[in-house]
C-alpha cells in the first residue's frame, strides 16, 4: 500500500539502520521502519516535522539531527471530568 503525503514538503525513505538523510545530515528514526515511507514538512527554521502515515512521529532540528518524538498517539487519553 503506497502512503500519501500531500502536505509534505519532502517524501523520504527510511534506510534499512533506520535514518533519514537530508541535507547530507542523518537523523535517526526507527528500524522499525526502515523502507517505509515518510513525509517530512518543515515548520520553522531548521524545525522538521516527520510523519508517518496519519501519525506525527516527531520534530528534529537540522544543527542536532535529534528527532524529539511527539506524545504517543495509541496512549491512554484521559478526559477531564
């Protein structure tokens, strides 16, 4: 099944060691999906927003290359009472 990602600025593949490359810099995401493909939407200077499928997968800076993850979308969601 190919994933679109119509909002994205660039569509990457992750590597089989589980990286995305861009701007000849390596950002590690998971090797988990290595193969699979990724959009990725800049949001500020240097701020990089990766998504996989319908799901933010976190933000990383092009000066660390440290991909910081977003909350975890399958977690509890409590609601307030």
């Amino acid at each position: 099944m190919d994933v679109d990602y119509p909002f994205a600025d660039k569509i990457l593949t992750i590597t089989k060691c589980g990286r995305i490359c861009i701007e000849n810099k390596k950002i590690n995401v998971s090797t988990v999906l290595s193969g699979q493909k990724v959009g990725i939407t800049q949001v500020d200077d240097k701020i990089w927003l990766v998504q996989f499928m319908n799901y933010d997968v976190g933000y990383f800076d092009t000066d660390t290359c440290r991909l910081e993850p977003t909350s975890n979308p399958f977690g509890v969601k409590l609601l307030p009472m």
